[in-house]
C-alpha cells in the first residue's frame, strides 16, 4: 500500500470502530508512537503502543470519535481525531481534539505523534 492508501484506511476503520485493524494491518512493529506528555511519552514497538492503548481503554469511556479525511505529502500524513470521553477515574466528561502526523516507510506506519491542548 502506499501512504495516501494507508490514510484513507487509517480514516475509515477509525471511524467504523475498527481501530484494532489499523495496529494489525498498517503498523510497523517497530512503531514509535509519541504523545506531548505522559508518564512515557515516547512508546517504542507494538508492545509498548499496545500498553499504552491498554491505558487508554482503562482509563477513558469513549462516548463517540471522528478522524478527519487525511491530508497527504510524501510519505507523510496528518488527520484531525475529535472525541467525546469520560475519564473514568474522575467521571470528568469531555471533548478533545488532536492532530496525528503518521510516517509511513516500506508501506507501513513507522511513526506517529500526536499534538494537543493539555489542560
């Protein structure tokens, strides 16, 4: 597959709740994941990225999602993620946004970093 190729089903099994696929068939395992923050911003292969979906999962109810159509260049490419959560912890509902940039090599995914507001 090539990069455009990997968005448009990175888009489309994000928004058909099929995540999971995306790890399965568009990921490198070498996958180098980073967030803005975090106890471990920087998450190196799909073990780690799987922990840190894990937490994610243990941590927030997703009430809804939508990925944004991909914006491609190279073998770049970003999209807009916009969610509606409750962090399960506190029962603190709300809505966040963030831009995924994702590089892709030898047509897989080999990295992604995400940008938001932290508050």
């Amino acid at each position: 597959m090539n990069t455009k190729e990997i968005a448009e089903n990175l888009v489309n099994w994000c928004n058909s709740d099929q995540e999971e696929r995306c790890y399965q068939e568009l990921y490198s395992p070498n996958i180098v994941s980073i967030e803005p923050t975090g106890d471990n911003p920087v998450a190196n292969g799909m073990d780690e990225v799987a922990k840190k979906g894990e937490w994610w999962q243990e941590n927030f109810e997703v009430h809804s999602r939508h990925t944004s159509e991909p914006i491609v260049a190279d073998n770049w490419f970003s999209v807009r993620h916009e969610m509606d959560t409750t962090h399960k912890p506190s029962g603190q509902r709300s809505q966040m946004s963030e831009i995924g940039v994702y590089q892709v090599k030898d047509g897989k995914i080999v990295k992604e970093q995400f940008f938001y507001n932290e508050e």
